[in-house]
C-alpha cells in the first residue's frame, strides 16, 4: 500500500436511512448497504477508495446499531475494529464529534477526512490528489470542505460560494448558500464561483472539537463525558449513555457556516451522491439504447430506462422509455425516470397503513 505525506484518518459517516431507493432499500437494509454503483455495497467502495491514502486500520466508521452487523461484514478485515455505534441518530456534527473524540485519544493533531458512505466516485486518482490537498490545509489548521463542480442547475444540493484563493491552497469559502430553486441554481451555475456542497470535509481533531465546544456546547459537553472511555471497555456504554444527549444537528449548520478560515478545495474527480434510480446511469454502464439493466432482464424497443431485477423471474419491457422499474421479490416499483425523487411518497403510504414489514 501506498503511503502520504500525512497521516489520514478517514471518517466513514453510515448511518443514512435513505428512503428514495425503496423498495431495495429498507430500514434494515438503508442505501449505503446496497450495491447500486458496482457488484459492492456502497459502504465498501467508501472503504476501498482509501487504500493508498490511509491505514484501513485507521478507519472510524460511524453507523447505527441496526447496521453495525453488516456494516462490519461488508469492510475489510483491517477496518472493522473502527466501528463506532451511535444508540441514536443525531445528524452529522453530533457524528463528526464522536469520531474526532476516538481519534484524538490516539493522536489530537490528526486529521480526520470525512466521507459520506453512499455516495459514488469513479476517479480514484482525481479523489486522492483532492483529498491530499484538502488533508495537507487541514493540517495546518484550516477548516476544509471538498465542493464539487456543478454540471446541471441542481435544486437538490447546498452551494459552496468561492472567495479568493488562500497562500496555502484552495480558496477561501465566501458563504454556504441553502438549496435554490431551479433558477438560482441555473444562475449559479452561469455564474461560475459555486460548487455543491458534497458533505465531505477535512479538519484536525483538535480543531474540529474545539468548533464543537464554541458553537454546539450541549455536544461537546456529552463528548467530554465519552472522551475518558475511548480505547477502554467502557466505551460502547459511555456512548450509549452519553451521545443521546447530543442536539441533533448538521456538520454545516452547528459549525461549517459559523466558524473562521473555512476553506474549500473544488473537487478534482467525478461525483454523484446517487440521489436516486435517476443518477444511477451517471455512474453504472448503460447498452446502446441507454439502458442500465441488472439481473434477469429482457428489452424490446426500450430506450433510457434503469431496470433492476432481484429475483429469478424475467423482467421484460417492450416499447417503453425512461421509465425506473425495479423488482425486489415482495414489492414492485414502476415510475418515470423524472419522478424518482418521489418514491419516498411510497414509503410515507406504507407506513401510514401500516405495512412495516416492506419498510
């Protein structure tokens, strides 16, 4: 395995609970454990990504206790030891703080490199000389965020508006901005100067913790209570009874869109958050009419459809286009490619009959 400049110590954030990818994906069974990117679950090429820029050792992956069982089967041997489980969800800062707790035990200057684990990049080389330089401001102090370059005007994604370059690399951050509504993303992005924001962040344990204890105080106080049973037997009981006192809060409004000398280094590889089955054909293979298919699929006269097939049985689609079809055994999803991102309204119909077995 390769080696860097500086010690990374990856953040793999696990505890999503996506309901956009129903019905493969389930409470049990949330989108970063699905295979949507490649023949691997999502949560594993969020680990296999890392090999030449960490340890796997060094890997703290923060998840649920409804997902740590098969989260720890789907990472390598070397980075299952670095599980943390959260007894509640708390959102992404109250996440951040209890693996820069972990991390500072062992090394308090460290770098933690903050990765969400359903998301998909296909330039490895292009993310590892991104997050070099990310890792390399962070270590002198910086607040870093990796902003990716839009290609479309993007409702779905906050903005990162860029300041002016910084002597010691990136730019500075001029302002986070909420979610647009299409004609200020179309805006933006004749503009030029924004970039989404991708939730993936590089920051020095110490300095992460300390933002925490400026501006989440109620967090940082519950961390404090955890800190002493890092590494210990301890520890899994101190979380537990701990952590729920925590805000339930994001990384970017607890701390990124207050703090000082926030930085952001654009993304020098391709990305996408997998939002929903309309993104998968950024990132899987399509056939000559468009089509991405998996399992036992049959096509006729079918164009720019995403068919995916669990079971056995054949799925057959004739003179039909842009449509999402995806079979899982016990429920069947047929929508138009355009609506993908309403499939939760199927989800929220089944929990209010009452249907919790297909959640």
């Amino acid at each position: 395995m390769g080696t860097t400049r500086r010690r990374i110590h990856p953040v793999i954030l696990a505890g999503g609970s996506g309901t956009r990818f129903w019905p493969l994906s389930r409470q049990k069974r949330p989108k970063q454990l699905l295979p949507l990117a490649s023949d691997n679950p999502l949560v594993a090429d969020t680990a296999a990504r890392l090999v030449g820029l960490a340890r796997l050792d060094d890997i703290v992956t923060v998840c649920g206790r409804d997902h740590a069982k098969a989260i720890r089967q789907m990472l390598p041997e070397e980075a299952r030891g670095g599980i943390v489980v959260e007894p509640v969800a708390r959102n992404t800062a109250p996440a951040i703080g209890l693996a820069a707790t972990v991390v500072a035990a062992r090394d308090p200057k460290g770098v933690l490199l903050v990765l969400p684990s359903d998301h998909a990049i296909l330039d490895l080389q292009g993310f590892r000389d991104t997050v070099r330089q990310a890792v390399d401001l962070a270590a002198k102090g910086a607040l870093v965020t990796i902003g990716v370059q839009p290609t479309r005007p993007e409702t779905g994604f906050g903005y990162i508006r860029v300041g002016e370059p910084l002597p010691k690399g990136g730019h500075r951050v001029s302002a986070f901005v909420e979610k647009p509504d299409r004609e200020r993303a179309q805006a933006y992005l004749d503009e030029g100067g924004y970039l989404w924001n991708a939730g993936m962040f590089a920051f020095r344990a110490d300095r992460i913790l300390a933002e925490l204890r400026r501006h989440l105080p109620a967090c940082a106080d519950a961390l404090d209570r955890i800190a002493p049973a890092v590494g210990r037997p301890g520890f899994a009981r101190a979380v537990a009874r701990h952590f729920p006192d925590c805000p339930s809060i994001s990384i970017d409004y607890a701390v990124m869109e207050k703090a000082d000398e926030i930085a952001v280094v654009p993304a020098g590889f391709t990305w996408s958050d997998l939002g929903s089955f309309s993104s998968l054909p950024e990132v899987r293979a399509a056939d000559e009419a468009g089509n991405v298919v998996s399992g036992n699929v049959m096509l006729f006269d079918a164009l720019q459809n995403v068919v995916l097939a669990t079971g056995d049985k054949p799925v057959a689609l004739l003179g039909v286009s842009d449509l999402i079809v995806v079979d899982a055994g016990d429920a069947l999803l047929v929508c138009k490619r355009e609506r993908a991102q309403e499939v939760r309204k199927v989800v929220e119909a089944l929990r209010a009959r009452g249907e919790g077995k297909l959640l």
